[in-house]
C-alpha cells in the first residue's frame, strides 16, 4: 500500500535506497557512526517514513544539525569484520518546475538568508577561482545569468572521470586537474558563486530512476524563491524536483557525506562499497532489497584507514 505524503504541489512517489558495506582487515570492537540518509523536508520534496537497518545492529539516537538536515548517530559495539547500514523509504517529490525570474546579484548583498554559504570552506575557497567566475559570468549582473554561466563552463570544461580526485580533493584542485566527478564539478560551481557573492550550498541525494552512486549538485539562493538548483554535472539549472532526493545541504561535501565516523580495531578498512536507487511508484523496500542491491556496488578496496581515525568514508558524490 502506498502512503500519501504529499502537499498541494502536483507530486510523483519514489521509493528509494541507500545501502553501504565496509569491510575491515582485523576486528572492530567500537564502530561510531553519523549517518545523513534521511529525505530532507520541503523544496519540492515531501519525506515520508525512512528504515534505517545496520548489520550488526547498533544504539542509534536522531538529532538535527546545524544545516537542518537529519542525522543518526549510531554505535556498534558488537564485535565484527564487516558493517552494513541501509536506509529505504518513500518520497513524493514535486513535478513542476522551479520559478526563478532574473534579479540582480547585488539585491543578494546584505540579506541574512544564505549568509553563511558565501564564505570558504574546507573544500572551497572563492579567492582561488574568482579570476575565472569573473570572466565566465553573464556581464549584466544576473543572478540566473552568473549560475547559468558558471554551470555550463564547469560542465564543458571539466570532463567527468572517476579515480583522479578523493574526498578531499579541493575546487581549485579540480580546476588545475580538468577532471572529476560530480562531487568535485558542484565543488568548483560553488566556489565561483561564492567568488561572485551569491550564497550557496552543497546538496547531496539520489538521483530519480536510477541506480548507482549518490549524486551532489548545487543549490543557489534567490531571494523571491528560496533556494533553487543547478546541476553542473549535467549544465542544467532549475532542474525540476521530481529528479533528485535529497539527504542533505551544507557547505560542501564535509558537511553532507551520508556517512562519516570512527571505529576502533588493530587493522583498518579492506574494502568499501555503496550504491543508492530511485524508483517513481515503487514499493516500500525492505532491507532485503537493500542487501541484494548492495551485491552489484562498485567497491572501493584497501582504503587503509588507520585505527580509531575519525573518516569521511569515501562513498563519494558521483
């Protein structure tokens, strides 16, 4: 039976999936987790009922950061050589498209919504590419025309490839490489914008009708409509909703990784695996389907955590 979590908006139900597997070379005896799996509420997107399953099973308590988005902290104790964790759910997510006619991005200045998303951060420093956004940017001061602009070079000029950044590859780093992912692709848009003082943000979800890895684009503020995105991985901007689910905002990635921690033991990791799936009218998935999803993720080997570090485990944006 499908459950409606809807509003007035015209909407399409999703069901989705988000499962993750570590493995580790020795025993792990305490393995501490934060985990930002959960549907955000509102933009387009109506979050019903998530399942959140671990293997070995763990104490868990819900909390809200500081960017609004849901997080569980759990703790395994239990001894074991390999940890799972699965959420699934549903969503209804909005089909129409987003409203944005053009304003000035000097109406932007002064406004304490998005303040915050203007600076650097750990992965973005605007100082580093502001030479290139002022040179890409629409010259007429538009705030659609700056996204647009910086989204299409990102998109033409940065050739998606796997295996040449990390998790803690740098926008500028990107820039000078040529290459990455999508992670990397939103971390370079994001520091253009900000070089060009418009206030936005990292989002990190799934994206619709599909399976794969976890997907990140960029959210811009515009002070008529909210926060709208854009998509520097596919040179899109005003993407409709009903084509991502979204688990969490922040400043970039550090903020937004769906599942960081610490574990103890006297070896490290092994072997890291990830995958995630949309499907519009599906049914509620159960940690079965979560399981058999995980058997075709792409695995990461030998990442050599060492013990008790505290990591960004690296099932990166993609």
């Amino acid at each position: 039976m499908q459950t409606d979590v809807g509003g007035a908006l015209d909407t399409v139900a999703a069901s989705f999936i988000y499962a993750a597997r570590y493995g580790y070379s020795d025993t792990v005896i305490h393995n501490d987790n934060q985990l930002r799996v959960f549907p955000r509420e509102g933009e387009g997107q109506f979050a019903g009922a998530t399942e959140l399953w671990s293997v070995p099973p763990g104490r868990g308590v819900d909390y809200q950061d500081r960017f609004g988005n849901r997080v569980r902290r759990l703790r395994v104790v239990e001894p074991h050589t390999t940890f799972v964790v699965a959420a699934a759910g549903r969503v209804r997510l909005s089909t129409e498209l987003p409203v944005g006619y053009d304003v000035s991005i000097a109406s932007l200045q002064g406004l304490s919504e998005g303040f915050e998303y203007t600076f650097i951060s750990p992965l973005v420093d605007p100082d580093k590419v502001a030479g290139l956004a002022a040179s890409v940017a629409d010259g007429d001061g538009s705030l659609l025309g700056a996204v647009n602009g910086v989204v299409r070079w990102v998109y033409e000029n940065i050739i998606y490839k796997r295996g040449t950044t990390s998790v803690s590859t740098t926008a500028e780093q990107v820039l000078a490489a040529g290459e990455g992912v999508c992670q990397d692709k939103t971390h370079l848009a994001l520091g253009m914008l900000r070089a060009l003082k418009i206030p936005c943000r990292y989002a990190s979800g799934l994206l619709t009708g599909q399976t794969g890895e976890t997907h990140s684009w960029v959210e811009f503020y515009h002070p008529n409509h909210g926060w709208l995105g854009a998509d520097p991985t596919k040179g899109l901007i005003l993407p409709p909703a009903r084509d991502y689910v979204k688990l969490g905002v922040g400043r970039d990635y550090t903020d937004v990784s769906p599942v960081t921690g610490s574990f103890l033991s006297k070896g490290g990791t092994s072997g890291i695996a990830a995958i995630a799936a949309v499907v519009v009218d599906g049914e509620q998935p159960t940690l079965e389907d979560a399981l058999e999803l995980l058997e075709g993720a792409y695995v990461v080997q030998n990442e050599n955590v060492s013990v008790g570090f505290p990591i960004e485990r690296p099932e990166r944006d993609r």
